[in-house]
C-alpha cells in the first residue's frame, strides 16, 4: 500500500489487489500508537486488540467490505485511445470559410464583430482545407460544436438532427471530412443536444399548431396549451412560460426523454451518425439535465455499434452518478478548470489551496476515468483564456504547462494557441470570434510553445498517467511536482522566486518555469 496523496484533512492511500476468485471481501487492520488494533470493515472499527477478539472478529464475515460477485459487465472500461488524444475544439462558423457559395445569405466579412445572432460563413470545407495546420500542431482529436441543420450560428437549436446543415457543407461535406481526419489519425467528435430541441423544428411546429392533439405533445415538459400566449410577444411573461426550456431561453423547448417515441428517435439519431459516418465520440450538452435512464440506453446503443467510442458529459460539477459504467466514459473537467485558472489566472488561491484542488480532481474517479477526463482552459462557454488572464501571455502559458502535463484528455479552443482573446457577454461573443489565419497577426511565439508542449506529451505517455508526485518547495508562489522523472518548478508570481531545493539554490523569474530532467533535444528554444 503507498501513500498517494494527502489533502487538507486526509491522507490517501493506493493499493492493487487482485482476488483469486472473483468473489472478493476485505478489510484493513489499524494499528495505534499505544498498541491498538482495529479491524476497519464494514462496521466501520471493530476492536481486536486481544487475541480472542481477533479471531472471533476475523471470523465473522459481515465485519468485511463485501463485493459479492466481481462481473465484467459492471466495471466501466474507458476507450483505449482518448488518453492519448489531444483535442482541438471548432465552432464551425467561425474557423475557416472554405466556400463561400454555401454561405447563409447576408454573412458578414471574415473578422466582424462576433454576435449571438451574425454569421461569419465558417464551413466543414474550411475545416478540411486546415487538417494539416491541426496535424502540425499535434491535434489527434476534433471536438465540433454542433454541426447539425439549425437557424442559428451555434447550432444548439436544431432543427433536422439527420443532416449536416447545408451552409457548413451538408453530408458530403461531413463525410468527406472523416475520411479526411481519419487519415491523418485524427479522431472526431460530434455535439449531441438531447436536453432540447429549436423553435423551427417540424417537431415543435406540430405541437404549436396542433396543441394538445399533436403526436409530439408529450415530447415536451408543456403546462398548458396552447404553447403561445395569444398576445404580442412583448407581453409575454418569459419568467413563467407555458413550457420548459433550456435555462430561460424560450427558443429551446425541453424535450421529455421519459417518452417513449421521443427516447427512441433520439436514440436512432446517434445509431445513425455512428454507424453511418464512423465518428469517435459524442459529446452530450446539458447532460445532467436528462435523466440517467435514457443515458444509460443510449450507451448500450452506442458500445454496441462501436464499443471504442467516446461518451463525453457535459457536466459542470462532480460527477460520479454518471460514471459508475452504465452512463458515460468522462466528462468536462471543468472543477480542474476551475483551478488552474482560480491560481495561474486569478490568482485567487493559495499555492496548498491549488494543490488540494488538483490533488481532488485526480482523487474523485478511478483512475481509468481520470486519464480520460476532458481537460480544458476555454470554450465556447467560457471567456477566452489570454482575456481571463488579462492578457498576460506569462500567466497563459503557465496554465497551458500545468494542463498538458497532466492525468486527462486535454482541450485547446480554437484559435487560443495563436493568441485569440475575448469575453462573453449577453449579446457580443467575443469568445467566439472568427480565426485568424494571417500569419503575421497570429502569436506565433504561443503557438510554437503549445506545439511543443503538445509534442512532449507524446514523447512522454507517462504524463497521461492518473498519478501526481508533488515536491515540496519552501517558498510561497513556486510549485513543484515530478512527472516520468521529470520535476517542473512553475513560479506564479511577478516576483523572481529564490528558494533551496533538494540541498541546492534555485531562481527562476516572474510567471516563468523551470523544468528538469528533459534531454536537450527537447528543451524549448523558440
């Protein structure tokens, strides 16, 4: 048994064992400092202090941890292949227009002002034409915001789930885009919004003209028909509507997946996708608002066509509910998000606050899920990383250094590792805005040094490992941690920090790193 970790109140400790059968029962004996003896089972602490009590209590097999009967079936095997991909997302509209022609009409120019509502004519052709600009970076997986027939530039609002929508390319297009991808080893996953559906789908049409008398009507979570109030939409009460919705957002009709027919088209949208177009993973939008059974389902339709296939949440919070092996394989790990950004961005947070958090992260799921978890610094969700960090590049690739160096699946959003900033507001996206493919305005500098951090992570798949070896480090703003024999000192202050460190002086400057042990083929010399 070794210790793994310790957090502010506990020390966590690791051991492998591996039952002869597959019927399996233990406990731990404690040992205490004046010659105690416990036995920590199922009763919790049990005295056998005495040799009569040992072996009456060792004899009794309800004073155990019990695991009755160990089925395959019931342990959740995670795909192979995803803590090893390094993950590019792509809001469609936004990254490349590759053409033109299929535009939505009144698109704007290439770089406007981002809105919730304006198109800027990024297409899945575009996406085709920067697969070798993807490639040299180091990406091996494509996450799309979704892709899917929708009135909307992000597309959450779908109206047809079994097309492509036409101003990204259509079928042929996503077709082509696959084979493409899957050429150059690279893994794609789609955007599956299961929680609601658009105001323009035909589905949701029936319902608003045919009211209780349509077949859809129970599709939906409606409190009273008709749907509509029969008055001016500025008289609408939006705080008190006549059906769910996703958050507030009247355009967004939340379906009922406790309906039967409903549960089954869903399902019969993701069979299709996947045995149609070969895709690798699903990404599943407000996840956690959908209920379990329906999840559950829709894994067993999804491993039975492709059992190697990746079933991403996206969930906010801690998450175990949904990883117990009936549900998903992962999902976004926004609390580590939380995290690095609350220390390396905000500054917000101790150097031991940090170290608890990341330690909890790798603490909170087993590690076969652990080494799978999407790990991100941005989205289309969130404020870009260079705006959160006020633009302070130092503080940027910090945060790119800790997240590529550790357990999980990481994520790069569009477009940040060439320096794009933005927040996000109700009505302007700046978070969102169109990729820069003009060299001279691009930070090459923080893309080279993505590119090479993303090509040490390969080098090294022990970093991919759900383990962290802390080094302690007096002094206040320097953390240290050991990766595959590698020790990275990550400095997180303006201030040069002089401390001793394993009988010797080190320096290293404001918001800088240090890192010992890579060959010298492999240092950073940008």
């Amino acid at each position: 048994m070794e210790q793994e970790a310790v957090t502010e109140y506990h020390d966590h400790w690791f051991a492998v064992f591996k039952p002869q059968k597959r019927r399996c029962r233990y406990g731990f004996i404690l040992f205490g400092k004046e010659g105690e003896k416990f036995l920590f089972g199922e009763k919790r602490c049990v005295d056998i202090s005495t040799p009569e009590c040992e072996e009456r209590e060792l004899s009794r097999l309800n004073n155990f941890f019990c695991f009755p009967y160990l089925n395959k079936i019931d342990v959740l095997n995670t795909p192979s292949w995803v803590k090893n991909t390094v993950w590019y997302q792509i809001f469609p509209d936004r990254f490349c227009n590759g053409r033109p022609e299929i535009s939505p009409e009144g698109v704007e120019p290439w770089g406007s002002t981002p809105t919730s509502f304006n198109f800027m004519g990024g297409d899945l052709w575009g996406v085709i034409d920067k697969l070798d600009y993807l490639e040299d970076l180091g990406i091996n997986g494509i996450y799309f915001c979704p892709i899917f027939t929708s009135a909307s530039n992000h597309k959450y609002d779908t109206i047809d789930h079994f097309s492509v929508d036409p101003h990204l390319g259509g079928n042929i297009a996503f077709h082509t885009l696959i084979e493409e991808a899957h050429k150059r080893g690279i893994k794609i996953m789609l955007d599956a919004v299961f929680n609601h559906l658009g105001v323009d789908s035909p589905i949701w049409l029936d319902v608003v003209r045919n009211g209780a008398n349509s077949r859809y009507a129970d599709w939906f979570w409606i409190h009273k028909f008709p749907v509509y109030p029969d008055t001016p939409k500025s008289e609408w009460d939006f705080k008190n509507f006549n059906y769910e919705t996703f958050g507030n957002v009247i355009e967004m009709p939340k379906l009922n997946t406790e309906n039967e027919e409903c549960r089954e088209y869903l399902l019969s949208i993701v069979r299709y996708w996947t045995q149609n177009f070969d895709i690798d993973g699903w990404r599943l939008d407000v996840a956690n608002e959908v209920d379990h059974h329906f999840w559950r389902d829709f894994r067993k339709v999804i491993k039975d066509i492709k059992p190697e296939c990746y079933i991403l949440g996206e969930i906010w919070h801690e998450g175990t509910p949904w990883l117990r092996g009936d549900q998903f394989d992962s999902l976004m790990n926004y609390p580590l998000t939380y995290g690095i950004i609350d220390y390396f961005a905000l500054q917000d947070t101790t150097k031991q606050e940090f170290m608890t958090s990341v330690t909890r992260s790798y603490l909170c799921y087993p590690k076969n899920i652990t080494e799978v978890m999407f790990n991100l610094l941005d989205s289309h969700d969130t404020a870009r990383i260079l705006s959160v960090c006020l633009n302070d590049k130092r503080k940027v690739k910090l945060a790119y250094l800790f997240m590529l160096t550790q357990a999980g699946s990481p994520c790069i959003y569009y477009g940040s590792e060439i320096g794009i900033d933005g927040f996000k507001s109700m009505t302007l996206e700046n978070n969102r805005k169109c990729m820069i493919w003009d060299e001279n305005k691009q930070d090459l500098e923080l893309r080279q040094f993505i590119r090479w951090l993303i090509r040490l992570r390969k080098k090294h798949p022990q970093w991919c490992e759900a383990s962290i070896q802390w080094k302690d480090v007096e002094h206040p703003t320097v953390i240290a941690y050991q990766r595959d024999n590698i020790t990275f000192f990550l400095n997180n202050s303006e201030d040069t920090a002089n401390f001793i460190y394993d009988g010797r002086s080190m320096e290293i400057s404001g918001f800088s790193y240090e890192i010992e042990g890579l060959p010298a083929a492999d240092l950073y010399d940008f």
